[in-house]
C-alpha cells in the first residue's frame, strides 16, 4: 500500500499485500489524531478483486471519517469491484469516481 498526505486529503492506494490492514489501522488513528487529513480517497486501481479483509478496512475507513465530519471516495474501481461493493452496500454509501483527479475536483467542490 502507498500513502500520500496532503492538506485537505490523504490518498491510499492498496496493492493487495496483508500488511494493508495494519497501515489502515495507522492511518486512522493519525486520522483521529488530526495528524493526516480527515479525506480519504482510497484507490483501487491496481485491484483485481476485493478480499474480505479489504472490504473490512474500507468499512473502518468509512467509519472513522464519517464520525470525524471527513470524506471518503473510492476511484478506479473495476466493474467487478463496483458490484461486490453494491452487494455489501458500500458501492451505495461511499461516493466512486474513475480518477483521482475526478475525486479532488468533487471534495474541492463541497470544501
């Protein structure tokens, strides 16, 4: 998984390593501790297929930003991803783009 923080986001982009869900539980706890923005954009890009376990981090991350008045969007996600998300509701409740770049302009827009 890779990292970029930002001012007003924070993006990770998930490979598919194990070691996901440990660098998401840091990233949520620097989340509540406001030392990384409290925006997520969550890129699935280089996913094939979404795993139990990262359905379980994207639910956590949904969690923590809504309890904290954050954003968290979803970009790149293929059409096999998008209907396993809508099977589990999160194609419904977090907000999908095709690009990073669509996302910033959409969290730009309701700064």
């Amino acid at each position: 998984m890779k990292s970029q923080h930002q001012d007003d986001y924070t993006l990770l982009s998930l490979d598919g390593g194990w070691e996901e869900t440990q660098t998401v539980s840091r990233q949520m706890e620097m989340v509540r501790k406001g030392e990384i923005s409290k925006n997520i954009i969550l890129d699935l890009s280089r996913l094939d297929f979404v795993q139990s376990y990262q359905i379980g981090m994207m639910i956590k991350i949904k969690s923590t930003t809504d309890e904290l008045n954050g954003r968290f969007m979803i970009v790149g996600d293929s059409d096999e991803i998008k209907d396993i998300l809508e099977v589990v509701d999160l194609g419904f409740m977090v907000p999908r783009f095709k690009s990073v770049e669509e996302a910033l302009t959409s969290l730009n827009a309701k700064s």
